[in-house]
C-alpha cells in the first residue's frame, strides 16, 4: 500500500527499479591480461590489459551483449 504523503494528502510511489546489470565474470586470467564471459548469452570479452584491481576484475565486467537490450528499453521510455 502507498503511503501517505504528509504535507499534500496525495499517495506516494517509489519510481521503478532498473533491471539488475548482467555481469560477465572471469574467465581465465595471466601476469598483465584477463579475460571475461558471460554465463547467460556465452560472450567473451577477449583480453583485456589488466587495469583494474583485483577486487574488481572479480565483481566482474556488464556484458556487452546482454545491457545492450535492456539499455535500448530504458531509452525508449
């Protein structure tokens, strides 16, 4: 149930959420280049110089190919 706003009377809506990100993890890593994929679609990201630290090459990277449908939803609104 809405709730109440205090000052005007009138129900108060939280806007929509977007739709969570689709991450591609990694797939397999060397000394200075790491590679991704993504286990929905099966996308590889190829190698990519490592610049990131470590904490965020394991939270991983959006997949091209799965943000790129609901990014072209969002934008139509």
């Amino acid at each position: 149930m809405p709730k109440p706003d205090l000052f005007t009377g009138t129900a108060w809506e939280k806007p929509p959420r977007q739709k969570p990100r689709v991450m591609a993890h990694v797939a397999d890593a060397g000394v200075d280049s790491i590679c991704f994929e993504c286990p929905q679609c099966g996308w590889e990201s190829g190698w990519i110089d490592y610049d990131f630290s470590l904490t965020e090459a394991k939270r991983g990277i959006p997949c091209e190919n799965c943000n790129k449908e609901s990014n072209h939803e969002q934008k139509s609104h």
